[in-house]
C-alpha cells in the first residue's frame, strides 16, 4: 500500500508542473483578474487549469490560436450564439477583435494569490491584464545601470555594484498587414 502510494506521490510531482502546457520560466509573472462583478484579483503562476497555452479563437472565417505569450491584454464581451465576443492588445501593441466558442469561454484559469488558489472561468472575466518578466535572451544578455553585463539568468544584480539587472532587449520587427497594390 505504501508502495503504490509513493508511486502516485511520484507521478503527481512528474506530471503536475507540466499539466498546463508551460514551464515555469515561461508562465506570466503576475495578472490583473476583474471579474463580471467588478471584484479585481492579483494572481502570479497564472494559466488554463488544463490544455495547451494559447487562446483557440476564430477571426472572421479563420480558426486561430493565440499564444497566450503574446497577449498583453484580454477584454470579454457578451455572448452570442455560444460565441463570445474578445478584444486583445497583443504584446506588440497591436490591437485584435476575435471570438471564442463555448468550450474555450468554459476553460477554467487559476493562478495563486496572498490567500491561497485562484480559479475562475473565462466566461467570468471581464478583463485581464498580463504582467510578465522580460524574457531572459541567452544571447543578449542582462545588463545592470552602470553597463556591466551578463549572461547567467538566475542572477538579479550585479555583483560589482548591487544594481538590478534588466534584459539586454532586442528589436523584433512587428510584421505589418499585406498591402494591396
């Protein structure tokens, strides 16, 4: 009987981690949750409870899947005809209108909080806002106020002067919509 519930106990640390589709480099540091009622929560480790990290969607005719990486704000609307109507500012500054259907507006998020877990449907979020920690970029590095960088992504300051360090950021071209001639 031990035996079996050590097992168990081994394969919920293997498999709990990964059970949202994201390492824990990769969630949201902290987000903004106000609901239908008006009552704002602050979450960290924030994500679907279960499926993949991106936002199923349909714009226009075209089923898309938005990386939820590259959502920098989420607002919903009504729903009609079991669509819900979803506004996105993407990361890049760029705004969207899309729709999700029922099975994606019944996904169940969740994240923790000061007092204790957080889950919520996303039927009954109004808006959302991301908060997260500039992506380490091995190649670029982090760099502290007085110039020095450095390459080791668990370090915070530097170790010549204490400072905080902050990402090295590189420019990524935001791709522009086709031109018709």
């Amino acid at each position: 009987m031990w035996r079996m519930a050590g097992a168990v106990a081994l394969l919920a640390l293997i498999v709990g981690p990964m059970a949202s589709g994201q390492s824990a480099e990769e969630r949201i540091e902290r987000v903004k949750v106000e609901d239908t009622q008006g009552v704002v929560t602050y979450a960290t480790d924030f994500s679907k409870a279960f499926g993949a990290d991106f936002l199923s969607a349909y714009r226009g005719d075209a089923k898309v899947e938005i990386p939820f990486e590259l959502i920098a704000t989420l607002r919903t609307g009504h729903v009609v005809d079991s669509r819900m109507d979803v506004s996105l500012i993407l990361t890049s500054g760029r705004g969207m209108e899309i729709q999700v259907d029922r099975p994606e507006f019944e996904t169940v998020y969740g994240g923790l909080t000061e007092y204790g877990n957080f889950r919520i449907r996303l039927e009954k979020i109004r808006l959302l806002e991301f908060n997260r920690l500039e992506k380490y970029d091995e190649e670029h590095g982090q760099h502290c106020e007085a110039g020095h960088i450095w390459y080791k992504k668990t370090w915070r300051y530097c170790p010549y002067d204490g400072k905080a360090l902050t990402p090295v950021r590189r420019r990524v071209p935001v791709s522009e919509e086709p031109q018709h001639r």
